[in-house]
C-alpha cells in the first residue's frame, strides 16, 4: 500500500491491492469542516487502471498490487510500483489521466 499527494495540493492518491484512487483535498477538506459527515467518504474522483497483458492462450493475469508510488513533478506524473514487476507512469495533467509506459 501506499500514500502520496501532488505538491499543488489538488490530489490525495493511494495504492492498494487492485486500483489506485485519486481523491481531491478540497473534498477531504470539506467534510472535514462539516459536522454533518462524520461517518461519510469522500467521493473518490477518479481511479487509474494497472495494465495487465494476455498471458499464453490469451488470458488475463489478476490485476497487480500496488507496492509504492511517487510523484514526478515534471509531467505531472504518478509513478507506480507495482507486483507484476513493472512500473507505470499515468499522466495526470490531462483532464482524463491516462496511463503512459
């Protein structure tokens, strides 16, 4: 699992076992401040997809874990470590963030 937040302070993100969610603070922040959303989440903005390649006679391997993530402040990019071995970097400057090598 991990927990990382871009430096602008728009997006909290976190990696589990089988997504990476992306929530904005301004959501947090709001339920914070209202009394009446003790027991409420906040919307999760939007979700990144871990790619996953056909194997041998096409099938789908199960969707990697999420080891560790990164921001690098240049794309703005999330890098993610993930347990099919490989590391993804997902552009989230666009306005629907996509997964980019």
């Amino acid at each position: 699992y991990s927990l990382v937040f871009t430096a602008d302070s728009r997006f909290l993100i976190s990696g589990a076992d089988q997504e990476i969610r992306v929530w904005r603070w301004e959501s947090i922040l709001m339920l914070r401040d209202d009394s009446s959303s003790a027991a409420k989440s906040p919307p999760c903005a939007f979700e990144l997809a871990i790619p996953r390649s056909p194997g041998p006679g096409g099938s789908l391997p199960p969707v990697a874990e999420t080891n560790a993530l990164a921001i690098d402040f240049r794309g703005p990019y999330l890098l993610a470590g993930c347990g099919d071995g490989h590391a993804y970097r997902f552009d989230l400057g666009g306005s629907a963030p996509t997964c980019v090598g």
